[in-house]
C-alpha cells in the first residue's frame, strides 16, 4: 500500500478512500453533479486522524483557480457570497463588538473582502487577505494583528504548516489569538467505512479535513495553545485575550 507523509504531523498516512471530484458539499442540499470522471484519493494519518487529498500538493495556483475557484463556484458554494459573510459578521460584532476599539484585525482567506467592509462599516479597524493570485494584498505589505479570522480556511489547504506559519507571522505578540472555523471529522470519518461524509468535497476545495488530534498537532508544533468550540470552531492562542472571553460561550 501507498503511504505518505503527513502534512500536519509528519507521521505515516495511508490511502484511506476514492471520491469523484465533483463531490461537493451541496449534496448535503441535493445537488448532485454529473461524475466527472476524475478520482480524488484521499489519505488517512494513522496517528492525528487529518485525512486529505495527496494530489492536491503538487496543483499550482493557477490549477486551483481554473479547476476550483472558478466561475461555476457558487454553484457549489452558494453561501460563499453573501450569507456566511453576513453570519460572520454578526457573530464577530456579537462577540468583539463592544472591544473593537481594542482590536485591529485580519480576515485571513478573506475572498471577496465582503466580510472587512461589512466590518469597517460597523467601525472596526479590520483587513481582508486571500492567499490566492489576482488578489489586491500582498501577505509581505501586511503589519500585524491582534485577532485574524479565518472562516472556512484550513480545510482548503495542501500545506496546513505553511498556513501556520503565515499566521504566526501576522499575529501580534501579547494577548491576540486566531479565531476560525472548519469542521472537524471525529466520529465521521471512520476506519473501514466509506467516506461519504458531506464535507469531503474536492470541488468546494475541501482538500484536507481535520480532526482534533491534527488541530492540537498544528497548535503544539507552533507552540499555541488550542481550544475547540464545539464541532466547527476553533481558537489558536498563546496569551488569551480579556477582551475575547465571550468565545467560552459557542
């Protein structure tokens, strides 16, 4: 049997299952694409359970851009352009609002920057950045911050330690944290099962999903704490602010 390296941790993973491409996260609605054709196969770790797609290592930007993040998109993806920005932004407001005076942040995977101007219009002093190409930010021209979200991000990328380090690097010193959210796999993704899971989805970009062991692995590496916030959300952190304590809530 094949085996790899994992992304997260760097211990033996193993092919684990074979999903058409055009599985995506829509078929949670009803909306199911002709097959395409093309096999994804995804790889299991063996010892922090993140199960993701191999090939995707080796796409360029540009693959990304035309075989992904293209213009049949929203097809797959409907609440990518307004409705998540809109939830987001009510529930950061909910959370930070009343301190974001305090507070200077980042939308890290921003998109549309839909979600900053919704904020700097509730006066926020608030950025967006998107790693991918034709992007107006540069990741060299940012400063620093003192909270960056990044909502729908970690499942969408080949190298999660690169992500981390881009973080670390945009992340204020002293009290500051990463608020984010991706679903986890514990309990549906299972040895010996198919991975029928809805979230699995290489034409959403969902090209490596995470569990808790592999959050806690990607924390502990990078020396931040982890605090998981149900199934969804998540918080990276080494000095927890004062100002964040309504999170405990979620």
């Amino acid at each position: 049997m094949e085996t790899f390296a994992c992304p997260v941790c760097a211990q033996v993973a193993e092919l684990f299952d074979v999903v058409d491409f055009n599985k995506n996260c829509e078929e949670n609605r009803g909306l199911y694409l002709p097959l395409s054709g093309h096999p994804v196969y995804y790889a299991r770790c063996g010892s922090c359970a993140y199960t993701y797609a191999p090939v995707f290592q080796k796409w360029s930007d540009q693959d990304f851009l035309d075989k992904i993040y293209n213009k049949d998109y929203l097809q797959v993806d409907p609440d990518y352009a307004m409705n998540r920005v809109v939830e987001n932004a009510e529930m950061l407001n909910n959370f930070f609002g009343p301190y974001r005076q305090y507070i200077r942040h980042l939308d890290y995977g921003g998109g549309n920057g839909k979600l900053a101007a919704l904020l700097k219009n509730a006066e926020w002093d608030s950025t967006s950045y998107d790693p991918f190409p034709r992007n107006d930010s540069d990741i060299a021209s940012l400063s620093q911050f003192n909270l960056i979200t990044a909502f729908e991000v970690f499942e969408h990328v080949p190298d999660p330690n690169k992500l981390m380090e881009n973080l670390e690097r945009l992340l204020r010193g002293g009290e500051s944290l990463v608020f984010f959210s991706t679903a986890i796999s514990d309990g549906l993704i299972n040895e010996r099962e198919r991975l029928n899971w809805w979230y699995v989805a290489p034409r959403n970009g969902h090209i490596g999903i995470h569990s808790k062991m592999s959050l806690q692995a990607l924390a502990t590496r990078h020396n931040f704490n982890y605090r998981g916030m149900g199934r969804s959300f998540h918080v990276f952190y080494r000095n927890f602010p004062q100002w964040a304590g309504k999170l405990t809530t979620l």
